[in-house]
C-alpha cells in the first residue's frame, strides 16, 4: 500500500510503500519505514483534511485562537503542510497585531519565507504553488500596508519614534525582496502586481518619514543618520521595483508638503496685508510697525527652514509642481529676510536693521541654492533676483550712502574723533559693506547676463569697506579677534576675487 511520508534526509514529500527498506525518489537516499514511523515522518492526510477543514471554518469567522489550534493539528499530521504553516502564523498576527510590542513586520515575512519553504518541499503541482503563493501575498500585503499606514497618531505626535519604527519595519520588510524570484514565482504577474503594491506604500512611507514637519511651535527633521537611512532603503524598493517593472520610478511620488504649503502661504498672505497697509510708506522702504513686521520675520524664518530641509532633505524630484512650488516661495521669504529694515524710532530718527553676517551668509547660500535650482525650472528667476538688488540699491543709496559719502569725506579729521563717536562712523561703514556683499558672486553664486544694479552694489561694497579698514586702522590680528568686525576681511578678500584685484 502507497502512503505519502517525509523523506528524512530531502525533507520532501514522497510517496512510499510500506515496505523495510526504502528509497527516496528525490535524492536517492536509503532509508527503513520503521525510521519514518519512528520520527513521525508519516502523513495522515485524512486528519490533515479534517483539521484544516475546522480551522478554515473557524479562520472565517475570526476565531483565531481556535483555528491556530487546528491549523497546529494539521501540522502534525503532515509536516510539510504549507498551508497550515502559513495559516497557523497567520493566526498568531492576527492575534497579536495590534499588540505595540510584537514584531509583526518580522514575523509576517518569517510567515512568507516558512511557507515557501515548505510549498518548496511538498512536491506540488506549480498551478496549486501560484494560487497558493498569490492568495498568501494578496492577504499579507493588507497587513503589511495597514501597519505602514497606520501610524498617523504617532506621526503627528512623535515623529523621532515614527522614524525608527518606520526605518526598523522597512529593513525587516525588504527580506521579502530578497527571496529567490523563482521560489516565490515573479514570473507570474498576479505575483508582481501585489509585489508592487507593497513596494510602492514602502517607497511613499520613506517619503513620509524623511520630510521635516511642524510639532507645536518645532522644525522636526531627520538627522544625517536618519536622513542615510531612510534614502538608503527607498532606493532598495526603487530598485527592486524597477527589477519587477522596468517603467517603475519612485520620482513620480512626491511627500505631503500640505503643512509646508499652509505655513508658506500664511506667511507671505501676512506680507501682502502688511504691504498693504504699508502703503504710505513703501517709496521710501520704511516700514511702519517694525513690532509687526518682525513677528511676521519670525514666521519666515520658520517657513524658510521648513521648506530649505523639504526641498533638500526629502526624496522629491524637483520637476514636480510641489517641489517646485516650494522653489519658489523660497526665494520670496528669503528676499524678504535678507533686504535691511528700516524704520523710525520714538526720537524720529531712522533705524536701519541688518541681520548678523553669519545668518545672512546662511540665507545667501540658501538663495544660491534655490536660484541655481529653480533656474531649471523657469528661467524667469532671474528677474526676481534683479528686482531685489534694485530694492537693496535703492535702501543704500535713501538710507547709508549720504553718511558714507560724509564719512569718507572727513576722515582725516575723523581718525582723532573719540573712541565712542568713531564707532557710529565705523559701524555704519560696516553695515554698508555687509549689505552690499549680497551682490558678490561669494555670497550669491548666481547670474544671468550682467546687472548693472549688482555691479552698482559691488562698487559701493568695496567703497564702504575700504573706508572701513582705513578708518578704522585696526590691524588684520585685531579684525581676525574681533568677534563682531571679523567679516569685513572676509568681505576684502571676496572683493578681491571679484574685481580681480
């Protein structure tokens, strides 16, 4: 009589006689049917059928617990039960799903490759393996892309946890990938489709996890580590995706920018009504309530970063139109805190603000960067960039260039002016040389034909810090030490490459 056993040397599901000595049609080895008895290798495929029979029905009505019991049974009765492999771990995920501690990334492609793995010992027919292995990836593929999904609460209330539980799902997910494509049977395009499924959320929860978002009055954006990490494993999914789909590019998706957007379009909204009502005022570029202004200065600087780390720390192609849209209000709200504000204080006297040198340094690198890679984009942006420099033009000449002429003018009976007065004249020779460097190709790395604007400002940039270090005959060791006048050197020797002096 023919029985179906479990060869103990192959692992393979064979068919035997009941006879002493036997040997395996898979690998040739020899073997006793007592030894097969002995180490239950026997297959009782009535009690396998039974038992799966209870289990499924129970399976269908989410009596998990007890279907893993049945499944556990039918295992018993036949070892290379595929089915009740991946059914009886099925169950155990189900049951522990929602559990914050359980593995359930790990254990679900555990439950993938066992099941294989068994199917690949059970001597059965390739139509039955890719009904099998398509129903297992049509169910697994839900949960993989539930869990994925689902971490919205803890996206919006602690990212920093979002990112590792995110990073460590998705380097445990990819051994999915890793699998022999012939043992998993990507030839079949049922299996690509669901494939494709998993890897798409898996490339779109990398675009998610590595953008910088907004949590209460914080910029929340992945360090460099993170930063490695998360672009590390979307370019494996590109990748495989690409394997299974050669038309596939993880380009075409882009990050949700919404939060990015709304606080873009608060802040600019803010400088239109503020414009607005600053009419009066704006021939001259004053600003009215300087109190106002720099509470809406302190939003953009916010909005800046937030969309400076989005445009360069997000896995985006900067032809999409989000990008894009991001390029462009970031060249508003960095023109808006580079140009110097000027006001009038309390005594009627103008008050001309100008940002540290390292933050406008900061800001002109971030401008450069834009301007470089929006050009791509529309070729217009050049324009934007001339009418800020006419702007910064027109605020030197009204509000800096009379006292810097006047300076230059008396500096021989200036240099014998007290260390107090001698200071006003200095600083306002400093601060002209610092706002007119945003025309040097140091600071801002971006031109289109000539501008005569920019040159306008290049020539009192050297006027001003020439003044300067005459004026002022500090020594370059004293420059060098002091923490407040040390960029004038840097401005000179940016002056010199410039003129080529």
């Amino acid at each position: 009589m023919t029985v179906y056993a479990i060869c103990p040397f192959c692992s393979k599901t064979i068919s035997v006689e009941q006879v002493a000595r036997l040997t395996c049609p898979e690998c040739g080895a020899q073997f006793g049917f007592a030894e097969l008895q002995k180490n239950h290798l026997l297959i009782d495929t009535r009690v396998e059928a039974r038992e799966l029979t209870a289990a499924r029905d129970l399976f269908r009505n989410s009596e998990f617990l007890g279907a893993y019991e049945h499944f556990k049974k039918a295992l018993e009765a036949n070892k290379n039960s595929y089915s009740a492999t991946y059914l009886s771990m099925l169950c155990d995920i189900y049951l522990h799903e929602s559990d914050e501690n359980y593995d359930l990334m790990g254990n679900v492609v555990n439950m993938i490759t066992s099941a294989l793995d068994v199917m690949a010992r059970s001597n059965t027919p390739v139509a039955d393996k890719l009904r099998f292995i398509t129903a297992m990836l049509s169910e697994t593929k839900i949960i993989i892309m539930r869990r994925l999904t689902g971490r919205n609460d803890l996206f919006e209330n602690d990212i920093d946890k979002y990112r590792d539980v995110t990073i460590a799902d998705l380097t445990k997910l990819l051994e999915l990938f890793k699998i022999d494509r012939e043992k998993i049977m990507s030839f079949s395009q049922d299996v690509v489709v669901a494939l494709m499924e998993i890897i798409i959320c898996a490339v779109k929860t990398c675009y998610k996890a590595v953008q910088t978002v907004v949590v209460g009055e914080e910029l929340h954006s992945p360090n460099g580590k993170i930063y490695k990490q998360l672009l590390s494993l979307c370019n494996d999914y590109c990748f495989f995706g690409q394997a299974y789909n050669p038309d596939f590019d993880g380009n075409n998706y882009s990050p949700d920018f919404t939060q990015n957007c709304m606080l873009n379009d608060k802040v600019l909204s803010s400088f239109a009504k503020f414009d607005e009502q600053n009419k009066s005022y704006a021939k001259k570029h004053l600003i009215g309530n300087i109190e106002e202004y720099n509470k809406i200065l302190a939003e953009c600087k916010k909005a800046l970063k937030l969309t400076y780390l989005n445009c360069y720390r997000s896995m985006c192609t900067r032809q999409s139109k989000q990008h894009a849209g991001l390029f462009f209000d970031g060249l508003k709200l960095v023109y808006r805190l580079l140009l110097p504000r000027v006001s009038v204080n309390n005594k009627k006297k103008v008050d001309i603000h100008v940002d540290n040198f390292v933050d406008v340094v900061d800001n002109c690198d971030i401008l450069t960067r834009f301007l470089v890679d929006s050009y791509e984009l529309d070729n217009n942006i050049a324009s934007g960039l001339h009418e800020f420099y006419e702007n910064l033009y027109e605020i030197v000449e009204l509000y800096y260039l009379p006292d810097v002429e006047k300076i230059m003018n008396a500096q021989d009976k200036l240099k014998g002016a007290r260390k107090e007065e001698l200071g006003v004249y200095l600083k306002v020779l400093y601060d002209c040389a610092c706002c007119c460097a945003l025309a040097l190709n140091k600071y801002v790395d971006f031109s289109v034909g000539k501008d005569k604007t920019r040159e306008k400002l290049v020539k009192l940039c050297k006027y001003a810090s020439e003044g300067f270090l005459v004026l002022s005959n500090f020594t370059i060791e004293e420059l060098e030490q002091s923490n407040f006048y040390r960029p004038i050197l840097q401005i000179s020797s940016a002056l010199l490459d410039e003129l080529g002096e």
